[in-house]
C-alpha cells in the first residue's frame, strides 16, 4: 500500500512538472519592452550554485528565456531588439508571483 501511494506521488509530481513546462503553447505577436539578463547565486561557502536566465518583457506580459536545460535557447535573447516587433512562440504557465513565466521558446 506503502509503494502504491509513492508511486501515485511520483506520477502526479511528474505530471505537474510536465504541465508547468510543456503545456498551453501559443504563438503571440508582441512589441519588445526589454530584455534583463537575470543572474541567481544560490548556496553555502562550501558549494555555490549561478542560474543565468533572461527575461523579456513585452506588451503582452513577460516571458522566459533558458540558456541552459531542455527549453535552451540562448540565441534568442540576443535576437531581440526594444520597440520591435515579434511573433513569438511560448509553453508553460505563468505565475510571477512566484517567479514563474511561460518560456519563449521561437522568435519569428
């Protein structure tokens, strides 16, 4: 019984790890406000961890952009310029209270 509720746990963990990232894709059009080069450290004097993430912000809402992970696409941040306008394709959910927006994942 013990291993049956673990094994739920895990699936629905998994489950909502996969929503989070993956779901509700959209394509949007949007006006460049800004791109913020985010740089988090993390740890203790014996191990010290860096994310470096971008986020840009646009008229439509502020988006994610990975340099590292399975959504990685560092090239895009540079792609970008302010007061232009893009279609842009992005996945995940958007919860800035918590500090997590849907993640850009194409620029066109």
């Amino acid at each position: 019984m013990k291993k049956t509720a673990i094994a739920i746990f895990v699936i629905a963990f998994i489950g909502c790890i996969w929503f989070v990232t993956f779901s509700n894709q959209q394509t949007l059009k949007v006006r460049v406000n800004k791109v913020d080069k985010i740089e988090k450290v993390s740890g203790s004097k014996e191990s010290i961890s860096t994310q470096i993430y971008y986020l840009l912000y646009t008229d439509k809402g502020t988006f994610r952009i990975n340099i590292d992970g399975i959504l990685a696409h560092p090239e895009l941040a540079g792609k970008l310029e302010k007061d232009s306008v893009y279609e842009i394709s992005v996945c995940g959910v958007d919860v800035p209270f918590w500090g997590v927006y849907r993640n850009v994942i194409d620029v066109k």
